[in-house]
C-alpha cells in the first residue's frame, strides 16, 4: 500500500510539474512587431496594450495554441489591473444573457456547454480554459455576431435576399456595400482557408456584415462601459486592420485599438503582411 500511495505521489508530482512547463510554454517568448520590424518580448507587448480601448486577437479556430494565447493576453491585461471585457465572434447577440448568466456563475457547466454547441461548432474543449477563466474572474463577456441563419443567407444569396424580419435582427441601420479593396483583403485573408470562388461577392457580403455586426456591438458596449477595455476575439480574417477595425472606425473614429495575430507561416508572418495589416504577430516557441 505504502508503495502504491508513493507512486501516486510521485505520478501526479510529475503531472503537476508538466501541467506548469505547459502553462509556462503557452505564453509567446517572442512578439514580432510590425511597426519597427523588432522582435520584443511578450511583457513589452503588453505594456503597450494597455493604452488600446479595444485589443483584436485573430486565430484560427482549430488551433489550440491560438485559444491558449488568446487566454495569456487576457491573463496579461487582467492581472496587470486593466479592467477588460471578452468579446466573442463565437457568439450570436441574441445569447447575451446565456454568457451573462455564466459569467455570474448562475449556469451550470452542462447547460452553457448546451449554450455553446447552439452557437459555435468547434469543439468545446478548445474554448473552454477561457470560459473558466472568465467565470472564475467575472470578467464581463459580449456576444457580437449576428444569427448564423443570416449570414448563411447573405453567403449564398446576397444581402438583398433578406426580409424584413431578419434586417430587423442585424444592428439599426446596417448596409452592405463591398467594394474592389474589401474584396482584395478577402482574398488575401483568407488566402490559408481556401475561398470559395463561386458566389464570391456574396461570401464578401457576408463578411463585411460580419465585420459591421461584430464593430457595432463592440463600439455600443464601449460607449456604456467607457472605464473598460474590450479584447475582440476572432478568427483571423475578422482581426486584420481591414476586417473589424476598419468598421470600428468607421463607427466612432478615435478608438485606440491594436491588432495581434498568429504566426502562420505563408500567409501571416512578417514577410507577407505589415504594419497596415496588424500590430503585432504572436511567434511560435
């Protein structure tokens, strides 16, 4: 018995001390920064982060080393005293109060991953360290897109297709005008992902309102909440300076914001995109 028990201590000793190396490697030791072209420290990032009011963190939504920067750049800015909010692309507006009930702790596990799985389609687990954090913290989260049936519609039909009643879901007021320059960052944005080459426009409609929808909830939270600073996570495509940004400004011009995206050799390293594009590309270890 005596000897099981010290092989228990010894196994789970081990566990713990992997679980800390892996905690540990989980923050970038290197920020490639676009605007000098310098490589800085992960630390340095973030004392400049904490003069945004709005923190874009693109990823690609299978990638679990992506979910566990995103989680170190919050850590970063809460520990450090700044007062944030999550924003999620993840999640429809119309499931505020499911990700409010969470967050105050009033949502038992089982039924927000129910929530979740209605709302994203990418395995809970890769989501989930971040969701615990911030109820474990009540760090405020905001649902940001629109309903999915929406922009399935406006990808295979185009926005002109949709009633009444569904205008009536997006954020007052909202259009949809693609131009050659939105349609150019598309293509080069999502160059990784593949683009679907037929109804093109439509897919880039679908973005954009994506965009606007996203900028919208974000800039109407900001303006009740002018004491916190908002950390937009989404995937890539919507973090580019030209996805979600650019609608922001074009909402309330004047916001500081900064734009962090993952090291993905070929499409997002610093060889292919600037300083017009981001701020800043997470590297890998």
């Amino acid at each position: 018995m005596r000897v099981q028990v010290k092989f228990l201590i010894v196994l789970l000793g081990a566990f713990a001390l992997f679980e800390m190396r892996a905690m540990k490697n989980s923050t970038p030791e290197h920020v490639y920064r676009l605007g000098d072209g310098k490589v800085i420290s992960f630390e340095r990032m973030v004392g400049d982060l904490k003069k945004a009011r709005i923190v874009f963190v693109g990823e690609f939504h299978d990638d679990d080393l992506h979910h566990k920067w995103e989680l170190e750049v919050i850590k970063a800015l809460y520990t450090g005293g700044i007062p944030v909010t999550v924003g999620f692309e993840m999640f429809q507006a119309r499931s505020q109060k499911d990700l409010d009930q969470w967050v105050d702790g009033k949502l038992p596990p089982g039924q927000f991953i129910q929530v979740y799985d209605r709302n994203w389609d990418m395995p809970w687990p890769l989501y989930r360290d971040i969701f615990f954090y911030l109820r474990d913290h009540r760090i405020p989260a905001i649902a940001l897109n629109l309903p999915w049936s929406i922009s399935t519609k406006v990808a295979t039909l185009g926005f002109s297709s949709l009633t009444d009643k569904e205008l009536a879901e997006l954020p007052p007021g909202i259009t949809c005008s693609v131009d050659q320059k939105y349609m150019d960052f598309i293509r080069r944005a999502y160059a990784a992902h593949g683009i679907p080459e037929k109804d093109f426009d439509h897919f880039c409609e679908a973005q954009i309102l994506w965009d606007k929808t996203m900028a919208w909830h974000t800039v109407k939270y900001l303006e009740k909440h002018p004491d916190r600073t908002v950390i937009v996570l989404s995937g890539t495509g919507h973090a580019w300076k030209s996805g979600i940004p650019q609608q922001v400004k074009d909402l309330s011009e004047g916001i500081p914001y900064r734009v962090i995206l993952p090291d993905v050799p070929g499409s997002i390293d610093p060889e292919h995109i600037t300083k017009s594009d981001a701020d800043y590309i997470l590297m890998k270890n």
